[in-house]
C-alpha cells in the first residue's frame, strides 16, 4: 500500500511562468525524494512600473512516502 503526500510551492521567476514552475520544482527535489507529480493551480505576476517583474506559478508536488 503506499501514500501520497502533497505540499503546494509558488514558484518565482524573472523569466516566465515554466521557468516558475520549474523554480519550485527544483527546489522541492532538493530535499524531497520519490516525486512522482506536480499539478500546476494558478498562475499570478508581480508589475512595477506597468510591466511584469515576476512571473509567480502555485503548485502541488506529490511525493510517495517512504517506510
């Protein structure tokens, strides 16, 4: 029997909401093993001055627990 676990990340990039995406799953991968999906649920930006200065992605990375 195995269980998923989720955690949900908000990815940041200067670049693009993949990249974002990307960001947060890079980082979750640092100290989380057997990720097996990551389901993206909103995608939002930061503006200065009228333009786009970060691009921000919600996601919800799921890993199998381990025994």
């Amino acid at each position: 029997m195995a269980v998923i676990k989720t955690i949900d990340l908000v990815g940041v990039s200067g670049e693009s909401w993949r990249d974002a995406a990307n960001q947060a799953l890079t980082e979750a991968a640092r100290t989380i093993r057997g990720i097996t999906a990551m389901e993206v649920l909103d995608t939002s930006c930061n503006v200065e001055d009228g333009r786009i200065s970060e691009y921000l992605t919600h996601v919800r990375i799921r890993f199998r627990i381990e025994r």
